[in-house]
C-alpha cells in the first residue's frame, strides 16, 4: 500500500526543483520518492548494524557468564591492532 507524503516549499524552491528533476529526465515526485526510499534504505541499514552489534554484545556476555571470555592485555590489543592496521594498510598499497 503506497503512502502520500506532503510538504510545503516556497514557490522559488519548488520550481528551481523541478527544473533540476525536468534536466535530468524526471520528476519532482520521483526525485522525492527516491529520496524517501534512499533514507529507508540508510536506516534499515543502521537498524541492521545496532542489532549485529546487540549481538554480538550479548554474544560477548554469554561468554563471560559462562567463563567462556578470553581476556588479553592492553599490550596485547594493542600490538594486534597495529599488526591488523598494518594487513590493511599493506593490502591497499598493493592494489
């Protein structure tokens, strides 16, 4: 089921839109419309991160409850963070 979105505009904006949608071999509507969807599409992406991330957060304190946790030092983190850092940095160069 479509939805009908309405907002006001001043005139001057309207018709500097339209004029830019008509260039490009669309309408204002359907310049709107895709914006509309695009931000959908950004959100259900967002939405998709936050509940990975609440995953793998749970994931982690299951782990700790369960004594399952593996912990290392900040040394530790910190040298294989560099090491993962550089991996990358070197694939780049390489392309």
């Amino acid at each position: 089921m479509d939805t009908r979105i309405q907002f006001r505009v001043d005139e001057e904006t309207k018709r500097l839109a339209q004029l830019m949608a008509e260039s490009q071999g669309r309408t204002l509507s359907d310049a709107c419309r895709e914006l509309a969807e695009e931000l959908a599409e950004q959100q259900r992406r967002a939405m998709g991160h936050d509940d990975w991330l609440t995953e793998q957060v749970n994931t982690a304190f299951s782990k700790l409850e369960s004594d399952q946790a593996e912990f290392v030092s900040h040394d530790e983190a910190r040298v294989e963070m560099e090491d993962r850092k550089n991996r990358i940095r070197h694939k780049a160069q390489s392309r």
